[in-house]
C-alpha cells in the first residue's frame, strides 16, 4: 500500500482559494468521519440539518467554480435537504449512504471509504483493506 500519509485534517490550514472539491454534509460527526478517510484537501460544509433560503444562495455563489459533492442522511429530513440542495446546485455530484443505515454518521467506515473511493476522492486505501485495524 505505500506510506501512509497523515489525515486530511491537517490540509485544513490552507486558505478556501486551495480546495478545489467541497462535499455538503449534515453534522459534525459526519465531518470528522469524512476527515478521518480523506488524504486530499476538500473542504465539508456542514448544515446542521437545515439551510435558509439566504444562505444556500449565498453558498451557490461561493461555490459556483468549485466541485461540489453532496452526502447526506438517506431519511426524510436528509432527503428534503438534498432536494434544497439539488435545486441550488444543479451540478453537484450527489452521494448515498445506504438506506440501511439512514445516517452518514451511523454508516460504517468503510462503506464511507468505498463512497468516497467510487466518487475519485483519494482516500486512505487501508479502509477498504482492512477497516478493523483502526480501532
């Protein structure tokens, strides 16, 4: 597999003009799982569950040159959430968690990786090697 490199956490020092990739989560949680897999700089928004009007707009704008990735929960507020989303940013690029599982923060680790690995995220492969060797 190589060396191991350090999380994705530590890409964060960087100014926003650095990333390129952005995925919209709901909670913090679901950010620090993500950060745990990720060995790229990308940066998560979270919502807290829902948006405003004003602010997806503002975000659209933000966001408008950059390469928007969308997981959410696979539940009612989550689906209503992608919907807000999907109608403000046509071209982000959505992802799923399993229905079985309903909450990004209840998926396992490496159905998280496999996600993010399927979507040409570069991630630490050793979660879908061998996801119990990280404790």
């Amino acid at each position: 597999m190589g060396v191991r490199r350090s999380p994705a956490r530590g890409y964060r020092a960087g100014s926003r003009a650095s990333y390129r990739k952005v995925i919209i989560v709901e909670g913090k949680t679901d950010k620090e799982r993500l950060l745990q897999i990720l060995m790229e700089p990308v940066e998560i928004i979270c919502t807290h569950g829902t948006v405003s009007y004003e602010w997806l707009e503002r975000l659209a704008d933000r966001l408008q040159d950059e390469e928007v990735y969308i997981l959410v929960d696979a539940d009612e507020p989550g689906m209503k959430l992608r919907s807000q989303l999907r109608r403000e940013l046509p071209n982000a690029r959505h992802l799923y968690t399993r229905k079985l599982y309903r909450e990004v923060a209840r998926t396992p680790m490496d159905h998280l990786a496999r996600i993010l690995y399927d979507a040409h995220f570069i991630i630490d492969e050793s979660w879908l090697l061998d996801p119990g060797t990280h404790g």
